[in-house]
C-alpha cells in the first residue's frame, strides 16, 4: 500500500471508524461482549487480505503505518461489537412489524399503520383482508 492510497482512504477509514465507535460504546454500555477468538480471526483474515490485495506483510504494514497488532486488535474489536450492536434492534415501537392485542381483540401493523380486530379469526389463518390492505398500501 503506497502512501497515496493511505492518504486517499484515510478521511473515509476515519467516518467509518466514528461510526463504529459509537456502536461500539452502546454495545459495550449494553453489555455485548467480543471474544478474543473472533478478533484473532477477523485479524487473521484483514492481514491475509491485505497481504493478497496490497502485496504487503504484516510487519510492513505495522511499520508503515507505525501501529501495532495491539492497536489493530482494538479497533477489531470495537468494528466486531459495533456489528453485533447494529443487529441488535432497541426493541422499539419504530422496529416493530405487528402488534397483537389480544385484550383488545386487535392485530396492527405499524408497517402500514392499520389495525383489524377479531383476532381469533386472524390467528385461525384468516388473513385476506391483512393481505389485501398490505398490496394496496405498497401500490
């Protein structure tokens, strides 16, 4: 990897790199954890690519870049975390599909922002008018 393409990708590895960070800080507030394995892998993996794609070991790119495997190893793990973090939704009423309420003898769908009542019927496999609404909602 020459200088050039360093500094050409440098200001996109740094959005990148932000955005993974803040996923990285709510996973880790949340809990979600990164085994080491993983990072050994992924890290196995990015210097095999690196080597295949730049024609560049790994103790050039660590001197080159003046990093070291440490420093490669925890930016893994916050990309690793952030991952895991972005596929884990909030749960939230904006990520929901459908609601059943059955108190209130009510299906929604927050998709298309409708709700049908006799949910027994629903849950019985009577879904036509569900359907129908869905088809015209996407027209």
């Amino acid at each position: 990897m020459t200088d050039e393409e360093i500094d050409a990708n440098e200001a996109s590895f740094i959005d990148y790199m932000t955005t993974t960070e803040v996923l990285y800080l709510e996973g880790k507030a949340e809990g979600i954890k990164v085994e080491k394995e993983d990072i050994e892998n992924e890290y196995s993996t990015l210097m095999s690519s690196l080597q295949q794609t730049y024609n560049i070991t790994e103790d050039e790119l660590i001197n080159k870049c003046n990093i070291t495997k440490e420093d490669i190893e925890k930016e893994l793990e916050k990309e690793l975390g952030g991952a895991r973090r972005s596929q884990i939704g909030s749960a939230g009423r904006e990520e929901k599909i459908r609601t059943y309420n059955f108190p209130q003898d009510r299906v929604t769908d927050h998709r298309i922002n409708k709700s049908w009542h006799d949910i027994e019927s629903i849950m019985d496999g009577r879904i036509e008018k569900m359907i129908s609404a869905m088809g015209k909602a996407q027209s």
